[in-house]
C-alpha cells in the first residue's frame, strides 16, 4: 500500500504546483485589469490579498504533504483522510480563505480518482 500512497503524494504534489500557477496566472490578470483601469484600485487589492492568500496556503499545504511519511498509513483512504485533517488545521491555525478548501477537494478528488484508475 505504501507504493500507491507514495504515488498518490506525488501526483498531488504535481496537482498543487498546477494549482499554484493558475494563481499566478489570476494575479497577472488582475495587475493587466488594474493597468487598463478595468477594476478599481479597491477591486485590484482585495483579488490580490485573496489571492496571495491562497498561494501561502497552498504552500502550507504542500509542506503538510512533503511531511507525510506514506508507509504510516494502512490505506490510501486513511492517507487522505490525515491529509484533509492536516490541512484543515494548518488553514485554521494560519487564517488561509476558506475557498482554497474547495480548490484542494478538487484536486485530492482528481488524484484519488486517478490513482485508482
């Protein structure tokens, strides 16, 4: 069991790099909106803050990851039931906006959809 959870870590681990370029990406969208006074300057510091939020828990979220040691856990289903714990606490402990947590779902759902495939 340690090799498919060794292996769901590692693809999640991908998934969140992803994740985290899509937010660069927002930020740059963002900066070229403010640039062509699309968005107010209000508008452009919230998306920002918002973001920038995101981006350090997903940072958090990836050291809660590379913390893991796989061959702990008995199932992939405990694996990712301590993983969402982990990470739940670190967004709590560090004031991270709860939409993130929609965000990781998706991509632990993507990965567990994947690795069992």
């Amino acid at each position: 069991m340690s090799d498919l959870n060794c292996k769901y870590l590692q693809l999640l681990l991908i998934e969140l790099d992803d994740l985290h370029g899509d937010l660069d990406m927002l930020v740059d969208a963002y900066k070229k909106e403010k640039a062509d006074n699309k968005i107010s300057n209000y508008v452009f510091m919230e998306n920002l803050a918002l973001l920038h939020n995101e981006i350090i828990g997903i940072r958090l979220f990836h050291d809660v990851v590379d913390n893991l040691k796989t061959q702990k856990f008995a199932s992939l289903e405990e694996l990712i039931c301590r993983v969402k714990s982990e990470f739940n606490k670190k967004m709590h402990e560090n004031g991270i906006a709860a939409a993130l947590n929609k965000f990781i779902d998706k991509k632990l759902d993507k990965v567990e959809k994947f690795i069992r495939e």
